[in-house]
C-alpha cells in the first residue's frame, strides 16, 4: 500500500484531506474517492470508471487526479475544492444500476464533502442514476435540470487556451494555417476538432478507437490521420493537443517533441516533475493542462446554483485570459508556465482557505 499520508504534493500546499475506500459486495462496486483540499469549498470532480490493473494504480490515479482538481477550481476562480472518484472495473462491462447507486450512497455518506460528476467511462445518464441516491450530483442531464456533456465547454476552454498560447508564440490569437495535432478525438477531442477547422487550423488526428477516428473523418475527410501516438509526437506540428490519458509528456517524448505549443484537454500531461523545465528549455510554450481544460468544471459547477449556460460559456470564455496572465508571470519571474500556475493556484488557497479551514 502507498504512504498516503506522505504522497508527494505540489509546493506547499497540504496533502489530501481524506481518501474513502467504498465496497459493496453485492453491487461490486470497488471506489475510492479522494478529496484533496475543501479550502475554497466543497470538493468537486469526476467519477471516472476504469479498469485499473491494480488497487495502487487506482489510488495512483485518483490522488493525483484529486489534486490537479483543486488546482484547477482555483485558477478557474471558482468557489469549490478538489476531489475525484474512481471506480474500479470495466465499464462496458461491469457497470449497472445497483452499481452506480451503491456508489451514490458512498458520495452521499460525505455529506456535501465532496461533489462529483462524469469522467472517463461514466455519463451524464450515469450522474441520473447516482442522484438518485444522492444529492451531490452534477453533471446530469439537461431533461433532468443538469448541465448536460461538459465535454461542450471543456473543448472550447482549451480552445481558448490554445488561442493564448498562438498570441504568445506568434503573435495572433488564432490557429488559422496552423498545424494542429489532436490526440485522442473522444468526447472533447471530436470538439475541440471542431473549433480548429473552423478557425482555419490544418488537423491532425489519432486514436485508439477506430470508431472515433471515423467518427471525425465523417465530418471532417481533409483531417489526416496518423497511426499512434508516437507517430503524432514525432511529426510536424506548430501544435500538440494531448486529450487522451495523461502522462504523454515524459524526458524521451519531449526530446523528440517537434511542435511549439503544447496544449490540450487531458489531466496530468506531465509524467513527473521537471518535465515542464525540459519542455521550456526546448523552446516548447506549455500551457497547464488544468487551466485550460477548465472549461468542463466551470460548466458542471455552474449547475449547482442552477445551470445557465450562457453564464457558464462567458465564464469559460476567460480562460483566454486567465492563460495570457500565466505567460506573462512566467516570462515575469523566469520560471516555467506549469510554476506561475501552481503559483497562482497555491496563493488563491492559501488566501482563501485560511478563512475557511476543512469543510464540515
């Protein structure tokens, strides 16, 4: 078993609040859910279903995921913590109804502690099931008052991300002529796709999942495809978008790198610490993957006051400029942008949350 409580951490922020191990026999339902930081609220993530191939990647992942959370509610200036689920299993496989609510009744134990919502391998239909056991839901559907895919704003936060980092590098905020390498075209990806042709960008594109890519060329036939991940790495890009399972930025793929921006929707792009040195030092603009990928909590949370999305697009709207303010800190102080955000993000806790304290 990992050392929890001695799990590495970003800067000096505290270390996990609390990690929950739920089981129901019955359902077979294997969870953890981990919450990160309440400072500036209620914790909010995902639920993502996976089949881990063991317990320890399983809490690997969700501690890890909990904490870019926490991050990433700060730097959105929202009023909410970090958390994440994970469940562990097969989704097209294990998943049920008897499953989903036992875990609702897990997330309802914590009592208002933490907030979840969809993730990789769960749906807003799915969020419909967990609410009935629970009321710290959101991410449901619109016919049930819910926000709906928030893949919608995550893919056109990054969006906004990428049209940050353009007017950094090149000068103009727009991807028009550009080549544009998308990583994963499933929920957000096939958006963020979108927004690209329509701004003039040449895409791009692999998957795992046949069905994706066919899903994309139906809509778009000019988007080249390429044969994995390793080949989208080494081709010629002016932009690389990961937005499939983190960690595709490790020392080696980052030596071979051949793009000058580095932004895309997924969680956790940097393998370790020190990766985004190597990435500056190569002359590569990163922008922090839980910044711009914002866009899908600022549209989930929203929910909680009762969804508009207008408001919630404007608000996901500013992660242009929240990106802008993280380039020019780091241009300011000489660190990398990855360093400027943790930054930024560490002292809107730290300000906050010592008015506030754990939430109980």
């Amino acid at each position: 078993m990992p050392n929890v409580f001695g799990a590495p951490h970003k800067g000096t922020e505290p270390r996990h609040e609390q990690v929950v191990f739920c089981q129901d026999e019955a359902s077979g339902l294997r969870a953890i859910i981990a919450i990160y930081s309440t400072a500036l609220g209620p914790a909010l993530g995902g639920t993502r279903f996976y089949p881990y191939g063991s317990e320890e990647d399983a809490l690997a992942d969700v501690l890890n995921l909990s904490r870019g959370m926490a991050y990433k509610s700060a730097m959105a200036g929202l009023d909410l913590g970090g958390g994440k689920a994970v469940i562990i299993g097969d989704p097209s496989i294990d998943k049920s109804e008897a499953m989903l609510r036992a875990y609702g009744r897990f997330v309802q134990s914590l009592n208002g502690r933490y907030y979840t919502a969809c993730d990789v391998g769960t749906c807003s239909e799915d969020m419909d099931i967990v609410a009935r056991e629970c009321q710290y839901v959101t991410g449901r559907t619109v016919s049930h008052g819910g926000a709906g895919d928030s893949s919608i704003l995550t893919a056109f936060g990054v969006f906004q991300g990428m049209r940050a980092a353009a007017e950094t590098m090149w000068g103009s905020p727009t991807l028009r002529g550009r080549r544009v390498g998308v990583e994963g075209v499933g929920k957000v990806g096939h958006r963020l796709v979108e927004h690209l042709r329509e701004d003039g960008a040449d895409v791009v594109i692999c998957d795992v999942n046949e069905a994706a890519v066919d899903k994309v060329r139906s809509m778009h036939p000019e988007v080249e495809v390429l044969a994995d991940a390793d080949a989208m790495i080494r081709t010629q890009l002016d932009v690389y978008a990961p937005c499939a399972l983190g960690g595709s930025l490790t020392d080696d793929t980052v030596t071979v790198l051949d793009a000058k921006v580095v932004c895309g929707a997924a969680n956790n792009q940097l393998s370790h610490t020190g990766v985004e040195k190597r990435l500056a030092d190569r002359g590569v603009l990163y922008a922090p993957d839980y910044v711009v990928n914002s866009g899908g909590v600022i549209q989930v949370a929203d929910e909680i006051e009762g969804f508009n999305f207008d408001r919630a697009k404007a608000r996901a709207t500013g992660i242009y400029d929240t990106t802008r303010k993280i380039f020019a800190l780091a241009a300011d102080e000489g660190v990398p942008p990855a360093v400027a955000a943790d930054r930024l993000a560490e002292r809107r806790m730290s300000e906050i949350g010592r008015l506030r304290g754990i939430l109980l």
